[in-house]
C-alpha cells in the first residue's frame, strides 16, 4: 500500500516540478527551495524503488 503511494508520487513530481539535473544546476549554487525539492524528489524516488 504503501509503495504504491510512493509510485503515485513520484508520477506526479515528474509531472509538476522542475528537472534540475536536466537543466545542469550546480548543488554548489542552489538555494534552499532548489535544495528542498531536490531532497522531496530524492525521498520519493528513494521508497517508490524499494
């Protein structure tokens, strides 16, 4: 049940928000926003594989 939350999710932030690896943003120079939706990307990503 629960990976499969997790599925839904990481279909919907590949729809809604943005690909920073795809527009080559540098971890160095990312604010905080950038810096959270990388790790909500990261954590979503992280339990759908499991």
């Amino acid at each position: 049940m629960q990976k499969q939350v997790f599925k839904f999710l990481a279909k919907v932030n590949k729809i809604i928000l943005p690909s920073y690896s795809k527009q080559r943003l540098d971890l160095a120079k990312a604010n905080k926003l950038q810096m959270a939706i990388i790790g909500w990307r990261w954590f979503v990503t992280k339990n759908a594989l499991d």
